[in-house]
C-alpha cells in the first residue's frame, strides 16, 4: 500500500470525511509492526482501537472450549477489521488477530473516529451507506459457506482468486487456515484439489494453483 493517507482516503470507513476530520482521526492513530506468530489482541480483550492492514496478513480466529482454533478470516493490505466492536456494548473483541508472516497495521482509536462521526451527520449516513454495501456482501460469503457443499466453496474460491491474480494463483496462506476459513477439513480440501487436479481442470504444487479450465472449474460453482 502506499502513504498512510492513500490507506485511509481509499477506504470505505474514511472515504466519506473532509480534511479537517480525516486529520482528526490521522493523529490518535499509530502504526504497528507485527513478526510471524505476533497476537495483535485476543479474544475477549479490551477493545479500544480498530485496524487496517498496511502490508502483510493477519488472521482472525476463535477458540472453541476444547482449544480448537476457528479461523473466521485472513485479512490483506487495505482491510480492515475490529471496526465493528465499537458500536457494540461491551466493547471487547470477539475474535483475536494474530499476524500470518511480518505484517504492518495502522491502529486507529476508536474514541476518535467516533467523535468524529458525532460532529457530522451527513458524514455518519455516508458511512452508513459504504456499511451497507459491505453487509450485503459478508451476507452473500455466509450464504455459500453454509449452503453450498465443499467442493462448490472451493471452486468458488479459486475462481474469486483467479479474477485477482490470472490463471497462476498463489494461495494467500497454508492450506490448513484457507480449510478453516472456508469450513473444510484440511484432509477434505487436499483430497478435493487432487480430483480437481486429476480431471485436469487445475494443477497444483504447493500453494502455486494453476487453473488448467476455468469453464469446468465455474460449472461447478
């Protein structure tokens, strides 16, 4: 990403502010440098701050009582998360954020961007608005995850990766968290990308993806 002021002006949560506030919220925020394995917060802290990613990946997870580790997503440069939290009573995270490889992140102080928002209505239904939109595309990720079967979810996500990078996809992180964040075991996963590989509709080594035939691939999502 570029200068923190590019990070901030081409996101949606900050899109909608002039100068003066977009300063405001500039100045209570602070950059973080995160190493491999570094929990940014955990789950049920103290929420104060939410965070866009500025370079590298930062995985959200829950625990299950038993330990398990849920990943509920990966998030990349220009994202956000935790925003949510502050609108919530309670304020405490519901997930925790651990960085995937160095990462860097720009906490912002939730106290401030909420000042601003109760200065400026107008800039509170612009945001609104850009909240909407954003909804109803998490609505649709929950719809495939719990209606369509796995090999479907897969397809699906290979596909949603392929618009971004071509035909040569890199998987954005270890096949065990992309099993997790898209509700499949991790053995089911391997086992579904070698039947996709044996009928030649992609080739596989390691995290490298090749999409062999798109058609094929998209009938069956």
């Amino acid at each position: 990403m570029g200068s923190l002021d590019e990070l901030l002006r081409h996101h949606h949560l900050f899109s909608a502010l002039d100068e003066g506030q977009l300063a405001a919220v500039a100045a209570a925020s602070r950059l973080q440098h995160l190493s491999d394995g570094d929990l940014l917060f955990s789950q049920g802290q103290a929420a104060d701050r939410f965070y866009l990613v500025r370079h590298g990946q930062v995985k959200l997870f829950r625990l299950a009582p038993d330990g398990q580790e849920k990943v509920i997503e990966v998030v990349s440069p220009g994202q956000s998360f935790a925003e949510a939290v502050m609108f919530m009573q309670g304020e405490r995270y519901p997930v925790a954020a651990q960085a995937l490889g160095s990462a860097e992140v720009l906490a912002v102080e939730s106290r401030a961007f909420l000042g601003v928002l109760r200065s400026s209505s107008e800039s509170c239904l612009r945001l609104l608005a850009g909240l909407s939109v954003r909804l109803h595309e998490r609505l649709k990720e929950i719809e495939t995850v719990t209606l369509q079967n796995a090999t479907l979810r897969l397809a699906n996500y290979l596909l949603n990766l392929g618009e971004q990078q071509g035909e040569q996809i890199t998987l954005p992180a270890a096949k065990h968290i992309i099993a997790s964040q898209l509700a499949i075991q991790p053995e089911t996963l391997s086992r579904i990308l070698g039947n996709l590989a044996s009928n030649g509709i992609i080739r596989v080594k390691g995290l490298a993806i090749t999409i062999l035939d798109r058609t094929r691939l998209r009938s069956i999502s």
